[in-house]
C-alpha cells in the first residue's frame, strides 16, 4: 500500500514516538458486532418494555468494556443537551465488579462501590453513621474492610435512595460476571440478590460479561433463573467465526487498523491474517490489544512498518491456549443462542458492507454522524456534576472517515 492510501494525519510521521503511539492506542474500529449490539443496547434504554436487566454476553477479548465506554458517552452527551430540566439527575453510572473474594459478603462491597458510582464520596453521610459497623481487618497480610450484616442492609437503603433520586436511565456493570459464586453464595442466592437490586432500584441495569453469567440462568427449569429470564434481554456479543462471510468483516477490520498506524509504510499483513484470526479467535478486543502491542514494539525498534516478527514478539495468545479457548467458546455458544432472538440483522449488515466495498465505497458505510468514540482509558465511576457539561460529546477516540473507530 502507498502513503497516500493511510487515513492518519500526515503530520503523525513527523510526530515524537510517544505521539505517535497515543494516537494509534487511541483508535477505535466500530465494526458490524459492536455496532448493532450498541443500537440494540440503545433501543432497550429508550424503550425498556418492561424488562429489568439487559446482559450483554460474549467472550473475553469481544470488547465489551469498550461498549460501556461508547454507551455512557452516549448518553452523557444526550443529556446535556436537555440537563437544565433536571440539574440533579445522573443519566448513567458505571462500576466493574470486583473479583471475587468469598471472605466477606460481596453485596456489602456492591453496595459501596455502587455508591461511588454515583461519586456519593462521603457515603457514611448517607446512613446513620452511629448503626453502621465497619471494621479493618488484615487477612494474608493484606488490609481488608469487613463490613457487617447489619450496615450491609443501612448501604442497601442508601443505595435505593440514590437510585431514586439521581434517577440514571440506566446502571452499568462491567466484569458481572464476577456476581457468580461470589461472597460464599450459591448461584440461586445470586440470581434472588440480583432480581432483588433491580427490584429495588426500579432502575435498568446492564450486564456486561463472559459466558459464565449463563450461570446466573442456569438455560434448565429452576424457577429463579426462569424468572431472571423473563425480567431480562439476553445480547449475545458474538465473536467473529471462521466462516466466509465474518472472516471477511474480520479481515478488514485488521486492514482498518492498519491503515491507521502512523508509519512510514503501510504493514502488508494479508499473508498473515490466518495467523492473526487464530491467535484471536476472532476477538476484536484481543486483536487490538495485540496490535497496540506489536506497534509499540515497532516504533521502539524505530521500523518504517509493522512485521510478522513485531507480530510474533507480542503475542498475547499461545497456540494451545488458543485451542482451549475455542473449546471453551464452543461449549458456551449454542447454549446462548437458544434463548436468543435470530442474528438477521448482522446477516443485513454483511450483505450492505460487501455491497458498498463492491461498490467502491467505505467499508462501514458513510451515512452515521462525526460521531466521536472511545478513547482508551476507563469511564469514570462517575461523572461531572449535572449542569457542568456543554452539550458536546467527549473526544473518546478516532475513527477512519464514515467508519468507527
């Protein structure tokens, strides 16, 4: 590929290395997937239908965190359009779900952290400060905060509170799949907490997380997670498979990321895309951490393009590790699949995208709006105060023309 063909600016070639690799760090590729799980997400806010809970469910490396970083942008940014009518509100929180720790009641910790979602700092204000039982204790050496029964129930209520007040569209958990087993529970008491926090709350939350909160469901006849069910929207975050058609939208999402790689030549990778599809398994969240890697590694080494060896020196996936993987996805993916609606819709946007490259035009289509995406770093826990943003979306990341980024 030529120099003219790259999409970054011109002025990147020029630019200090530690630029350079910010700029490649922070670009974002909105492929098919990620798209329409973020329409589908969208929709559900803006019209619940009387569901409680969404879960967004898929492999590790899908790229869910990201998906929570384009969400609350989002809805930060459409909200401040109109925040003057409610100046107290909070349109979206966000927290990642600890890992698990079986040595203390994790809903306590849940509690807490919920709490600060809301950037609620001072939270022993919201409790009768007198009744609520903290204590430090050193377990292995390490410091740990052992909060009992009795303020666990004081959190909850101002948890409830604060719902009800900061009114948010909607909750975010990233990692939630960390609520399964957790804090010495069985998965029955699990699903019962988790029904009863979305009860409590009357807010929607979201769920975003591997296969193992299929756990939570347990797919069999238990009337808990029959429940659980029906009370939510199940999204399967697929990865892409080896088949013709995904390996297609697979491959130039490779060939987007590369065209956005300031060097000096463009990387010719195409022999090499079996090896890459492999050592991801068609995660575009594996693919970018490893590109991300390999560029780092190429600018350091100061080469005028990225190489197989740059590729092979970052490698975040063995081979065998890669074969267990894919074992491990295969036994979870049918099984999601049969309490999910029909992939048509990703079907469509395959024959479109193939449509316009027949065609001659962008790969994802031209027709969204300069909408920015997500930069790199973790959504805040919480946000700006309502009434300190001007109505402008965040700059959370960079995209190549009418495709994402």
């Amino acid at each position: 590929m030529t120099r003219d063909e790259n999409v970054f600016p011109a002025r990147l070639l020029n630019a200090s290395r530690e630029e350079r690799k910010t700029y490649f760090r922070e670009y974002q590729v909105l492929h098919p997937r990620i798209e329409l799980i973020f329409n589908r997400v969208m929709r559900l806010i803006r019209e619940p239908g009387g569901k409680q809970i969404i879960i967004v469910v898929g492999p590790t490396g899908a790229g869910k965190s990201f998906l929570i970083r384009w969400l609350v942008n989002e809805l930060e940014y459409e909200w401040s359009k109109i925040q003057h009518t409610d100046p107290g509100r909070i349109p979206v929180a966000w927290m990642e779900v600890p890992a698990k720790d079986t040595r203390q009641p994790s809903w306590g910790d849940y509690y807490v952290r919920a709490l600060e979602a809301f950037e609620e700092r001072h939270i022993e204000k919201k409790v009768l400060y007198a009744d609520v039982s903290l204590d430090v204790k050193y377990v292995d050496g390490k410091k740990k905060l052992i909060i009992e029964e009795a303020s666990i129930r004081k959190y909850r209520r101002a948890l409830e509170s604060c719902f009800k007040f900061r009114d948010p569209l909607i909750f975010l958990l990233d990692e939630a799949h960390q609520l399964v087993n957790t804090g010495g529970l069985r998965v029955e008491e699990q699903t019962e907490n988790l029904k009863s926090v979305a009860n409590m709350t009357r807010t929607l939350h979201g769920l975003f997380g591997t296969y193992k909160i299929l756990d939570l469901l347990s797919l069999d006849d238990d009337e808990e997670s029959d429940q659980l069910i029906r009370r939510s929207c199940i999204l399967h975050f697929r990865r892409y498979l080896d088949n013709e058609d995904e390996r297609f939208i697979f491959d130039s999402t490779v060939n987007s990321f590369l065209l956005n790689m300031p060097l000096k030549r463009t990387p010719d990778l195409s022999r090499h895309f079996d090896y890459l599809y492999e050592r991801t398994l068609g995660c575009v969240g594996i693919l970018r951490d490893w590109l991300v890697a390999a560029y780092t590694e190429a600018v350091d080494e100061g080469a005028a393009t990225l190489q197989l060896k740059h590729l092979k020196k970052t490698c975040l996936i063995s081979k065998a590790r890669s074969i267990k993987m894919l074992q491990q996805f295969a036994k979870y993916e049918d099984n999601v699949d049969t309490v999910l609606d029909s992939d048509d819709d990703f079907e469509e946007k395959i024959k479109e995208i193939k449509h316009r490259t027949l065609e001659g035009q962008e790969m994802y289509g031209p027709e969204k709006d300069e909408r920015s995406h997500p930069k790199e770093s973790k959504p805040r826990r919480g946000r700006k105060r309502p009434g300190r943003q001007n109505p402008k979306r965040r700059s959370i990341g960079r995209r190549e023309g009418g495709q994402g980024g």
